[in-house]
C-alpha cells in the first residue's frame, strides 16, 4: 500500500511510516504546496494506473485534458 501525506502534516508522518513498512510520500515531494484540492484526483489516478512504469523511470505529463507517459530514456 502506498501512502500520500498531506500538506498539512509534518514530513514526518512519511518517516513514521516508512520506519513501520508502509511506503508513504509527503505531497510536497510529488506535487506544489499551493495546489488545490481538486488537483489530488488526476495525480492519485496516474500514480494508481501507471505505478509500475513510474517505478521504473517513466515521465508522466498531467494536463487538463489528457495525462501522457513516456517511457525513459527517450531517443
């Protein structure tokens, strides 16, 4: 299970987790502070379908009207 950490907790919280098993990122690290509620949505979905391409290195472009995945390293 993977876990997104809010803003509005302490970095923390994702050390807390890791240290228990769990693999957490804080939302700073995948997306800006300021973002709106509503941009939570499109990135969980990305990190949700393309999990394992973006493990392995993979680019994801999140625009209003399409997201897009490219596999790196691009030639």
């Amino acid at each position: 299970m993977k876990i997104l950490v809010d803003m509005n907790l302490s970095p923390r919280w994702r050390e807390a987790l890791e240290a228990s098993g769990y693999e957490a990122v804080w939302w700073r690290d995948v997306g800006p502070a300021n973002a709106p509620d509503e941009a939570l949505p499109p990135v969980l979905e990305v990190l949700r379908r393309f999990s394992e391409a973006l493990e392995r290195g993979a680019l994801a472009v999140i625009g209003p009207e399409k997201t897009r995945l490219r596999l790196l390293p691009l030639q």
